[in-house]
C-alpha cells in the first residue's frame, strides 16, 4: 500500500497520509471511476426500507455514512443485503411499519441520516426511539428540524435544551405544517417532506435558496404526490400516499469528483476523465463556479439515469483566475468549498467566498479548519464570520495537518498537497472513508504520472 511518493500508515488508532510530489514533471492522466452519489445512496436506502416491495440499488455509496443508514433502518426491521456490493437490495417493510429498534439508532457521522430519519421517527405512532451519532454529529445543530417537527405535533427530547443528540422520540401522528425554512439545507426540507408522508393533508416547505432536490425526485420515482413551486422554492407533500419498490441506479457523486476536477485543472499538463457523475441542477455549483474561475471542464455524453442528469467529465490544467462565490450559488455548492479553496491558491487574483456560514456547522467548523490548515502549508486565506478571502497565487509547500476527522478536508488537503513543495503529512486521513473509501488507492493510481 506505499511508495515513496504517497504513504499510509495507520498508528495509534488513526491513518497518516504522507503525500510528496516530485519536484518537477506532475501531471495526473487518465479516467477515473468515482463512488456513488452520498445524498442519493442515503435516500435509496431509506425509501426502499419503507416502501412496499423490493428495491435494488445499483452504484451505491459503500462508504461510512450509507452504512450508518443501513444499519439503522435494518434496526428497524427492514432487510438490506450487506453493503459489500455495489448492488444492493432492500426488502421494504412499508410506510409506517418501521418497528420499535431494541437499541439507540447510531448515526455515526452523518447528518443526512439523523435528519432525514428524524422526519420518518418523528411521525411513526407509538414507538419509541433513541437516536445518537459520533462526537461531531453530537455536536451539530439539531434544532432545525426538531423545530418544525415540534410545529408538526412531534414529541423529540434532547441535549442542551432539545437541540443536540442524543435524541429521543414518541413517535405520534403529526399535523400538516407550511414550514418557511430559515436556511437553504436539502436535509431540513427532506426531514418534513418525509414526515409529510404519513400525515394526513399537505406538508409544504418553502426555502430561502433551493437547496438539492433528490428526495423530492425519488419520492416521486417511488409513487409519493408532490406539487413542486420553483417561482417560490416551495415543495408540497401530499400524505397517505404509497411508496413501491424501485431500481435506483446511483450516479457518481459530483462532490467526490470535485477532488480530481480540481487536482487536474492546478497541476500542469493534466487530463482526467471522470465517468458517470451525477450532474443535477442543484448540484452543480462547483462545475459554475471553476468556469468562473476559468476552468477547461467538458460535460460528454450528458444522460438521464433512473431521474438523475449524469455525464461523463473531461477536465485539463489550466491556469485559474480569482472569483466571487455569494448567494444562491452557495446551496449548490456548499460541499465542495474545501476544495475550492484549494483550487482558489492556484488562481491569480483573490476568491472571496460569503453567505457560507452553514460550513461552521458541516462535520467541522470547516471555515476555521480550512484557513488553519490550508495557511500551515503557506496560504493566504483569512477567516470571514460567512467565508473566506484566499489570496491567489502564494504556492503551497508541505506541513504537518489534520482533517479534523472530516473527510472532505482529509480530501482537500490531499489534492493541495499533490501541488506543494515537500513532503504534506495529513493525520486522521481515515476520515475520507465516510464518502470515498478508494480515495486514497485513486491517488495511488496516479504515482506512475506523479
Ligand atoms: C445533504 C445536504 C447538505 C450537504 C450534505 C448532504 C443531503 O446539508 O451538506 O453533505 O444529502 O441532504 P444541508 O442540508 O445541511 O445543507
């Protein structure tokens, strides 16, 4: 598993990656398969569990967070075949047949699966359910969605004035709500829709900026009525409808290639092929965002899969240029901040990125842990209360970092460090596994071009 230019080594209960490009002569060549989609995975899994039938699921995500779902709906009596395939089936239980779970629900580190699942707990009539997760899920807000539900009739108990996990919940019928939601997040929307499903009448959330819309789209694939407003960013669930099993074919995720898009436009002399990424309007934010900034990124053989827009993505080096990321675009990228930070170093001219201040809350404050991490290997990026300002240009040259045990900051400082003077040792690299287990062999895959 090592050569001398890309190392791991697992010690004292964590993974380090030593990364150390030669001095001249990078360039990252070839086509690259990547794993499938986190935010569709998640939402297959949970629809094929409470729907009625059996529902397949080719290309799902085998990373850490759709096994957390796994395991907590299979908790709850639904069958799904071990995840050691990319195919997948789940045996539904149908709606409102989850059982009673014998212990806590453990969310591990996802925030998709303690959220949305709050939504399906919340409204299941006499259970009761315990739900936790790992240290940074613990401390991530849960208020979001315990609000609206609360709106909704639901009775959930927590940490820290019903705010933090561990979470309990009586699950009891709930009433319908016209929610206006505070924030652009696809996991607060998806949270009440799903509640929505079992409640008699319509369930209508409304958002700031439209946030993804996966769920919206696969419940309709599963037989669930919406009535979508996108004039107002408005979505209406209409309850009692009846899911049925589906084959969901799973995308690439667009956040995983995020990684390579970027990696392959700052090293010279680079060509990637990214097959199969899930290219979903509300996704795409990345792929504006490095045109803006000057990006050689083309969209080839653009495709519909089971409802998802996918396409295979070209991408060569190029230098790139500074820009300003504010506003609606944010939602639509919210994930791929880290790594655009990185490309942001290489670009001339300064990034400013605002109306981010959701980043402080993702599995790290990812605003601080950017700067701090991205300025040990000689950045200029300064911390803004909703973003950052990077200063192009000031090259990197490798440090001793950390991921903070997030695996898009493990990710990105991976890629920065293809593009540093010297040897980047990053600790707690393990953390990638939660959305692509096979990142750190990608990269191992490139030593020959390295
Ligand atoms: C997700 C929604 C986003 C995103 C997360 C996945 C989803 O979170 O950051 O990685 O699958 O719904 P928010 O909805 O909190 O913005």
């Amino acid at each position: 598993m090592s050569n001398s230019i890309i190392n791991l080594q697992t010690a004292e209960n964590q993974q380090i990656l030593t990364i150390k490009p030669p001095k001249t002569g990078l360039s990252l060549q070839g086509t690259l398969k990547i794993p499938g989609d986190k935010s569709i995975s998640h939402r297959a899994l949970m629809l094929g569990a409470i729907a009625q039938g059996q529902t397949t699921i080719e290309g799902l995500l085998l990373g850490e967070d759709p096994r957390s779902t796994a395991e907590c709906f299979r908790a709850m009596g639904a069958e799904i075949s071990p995840l050691n395939s990319q195919k997948v089936t789940v045996q539904g239980i149908g709606l409102g047949k989850l059982q009673e779970p014998l212990d806590v629900l453990n969310a591990g580190n996802s925030g998709t699966t303690i959220r949305l699942m709050l939504g399906l707990l919340a409204s299941h009539r006499d259970r009761f359910f315990s739900v936790t997760g790992d240290a940074s899920l613990r401390s991530r807000p849960m208020s979001r969605v315990i609000k609206p539900l609360q709106q909704m009739g639901a009775q959930i108990w927590g940490r820290n004035n019903n705010s933090l996990a561990p979470l309990a919940i009586q699950g009891q019928p709930l009433k319908p709500i016209h929610y206006q939601s505070p924030i652009a997040s696809a996991q607060v929307k998806s949270c009440i829709l799903l509640a929505g499903l079992m409640t008699e009448g319509k369930t209508t959330v409304t958002e700031p900026a439209l946030s993804r819309d996966h769920s919206e789209r696969m419940l309709q694939a599963f037989g669930a009525t919406l009535e979508i407003d996108s004039k107002t960013n408005s979505v209406t669930i209409i309850g009692g409808s009846t899911l049925t099993g589906q084959t969901v074919i799973v995308p690439g995720d667009i956040s995983s290639a995020a990684f390579w898009l970027v990696a392959a436009s700052i090293v010279p002399g680079s060509e990637l092929l990214i097959e199969n990424v899930g290219i979903n309007p509300t996704r795409i934010g990345v792929l504006e965002a490095l045109e803006m900034m000057g990006a050689d990124i083309a969209l080839e053989n653009k495709r519909l899969v089971t409802g998802e827009p996918v396409a295979d993505l070209r991408v060569k080096s190029c230098q790139l240029k500074g820009c300003t990321l504010e506003g609606d675009i944010i939602p639509r990228l919210i994930d791929e901040v880290p790594i655009l930070a990185v490309a942001a170093i290489f670009a001339e001219g300064t990034t400013i990125i605002k109306d981010a201040a959701e980043l402080r809350v993702k599995e790290s404050d990812r605003l601080a842990v950017i700067a701090s991490e991205l300025n040990k290997m000689g950045a200029k990026i300064t911390e803004l209360p909703d973003g950052l300002e990077i200063t192009g240009g000031t090259g990197l040259k490798g440090a001793e970092v950390d991921s903070y045990t997030d695996h898009r900051i493990a990710m990105s400082l991976a890629i920065a460090s293809l593009n540093a003077q010297g040897k980047t040792t990053i600790h707690r690299a393990e953390a990638a596994a939660i959305s692509y287990p096979e990142f750190v062999e990608t990269l191992q895959q490139f030593r020959g071009s390295l």
